[in-house]
C-alpha cells in the first residue's frame, strides 16, 4: 500500500538563491535527479507579506515536495538519501 506525503520548505527571498546553490553544488550526483519527476512532484510558490495573525512577515517562497511513501513505516522512500539530504540543505 502507498500513501501520499508533503514536505514544504519556505524561504525569504533572499535565501532562493542560496538555497538553489547549495543544492545545486552538494554531494548529489548529476544523475541522482533525472527520471525522478516521475516518483516526485516539486512546486515552487510565490508567498506574499501579510499581517494576519499566522501570515507571513515578509515575501517568501514556498518549495513543496510531494511524494509516494510505503504505509510501513521501515520501508524506506523513493529516493529516500537524495531528498533527506535536499531537506537537510533547507533546514
């Protein structure tokens, strides 16, 4: 059985940069992320600044990453070692 999970990572906008390099340049391999559109669904979102009571401060924005995982909680993800690390690099 599989179920549907969602990580999202938001950043001000003057971290995308940052962010897109560190990822970019890490330990990943070249080939690491091709094919991998298939498995995984990446969204980035243009959040803007509110003064509502849970908004955000300042403009932002949202990357989302949504994926198919094993409802057995010991069976590792798709990819799993290229997105931790992907995660990792945003927190």
């Amino acid at each position: 059985m599989m179920a549907f999970h969602h990580t999202s990572l938001i950043f001000s906008l003057s971290k995308v940069k940052i962010y897109l390099r560190y990822t970019k340049t890490s330990s990943l391999k070249a080939k690491g992320l091709c094919g991998i559109e298939q498995y995984i669904e990446t969204l980035m979102h243009n959040v803007t600044a509110s003064n509502a009571y849970l908004g955000n401060q300042k403009n932002a924005r949202e990357f989302d990453f949504a994926y198919y995982r094993s409802k057995d909680r010991l069976a590792p993800r798709l990819y799993e070692d290229i997105f931790k690390e992907v995660e990792q690099i945003g927190i």
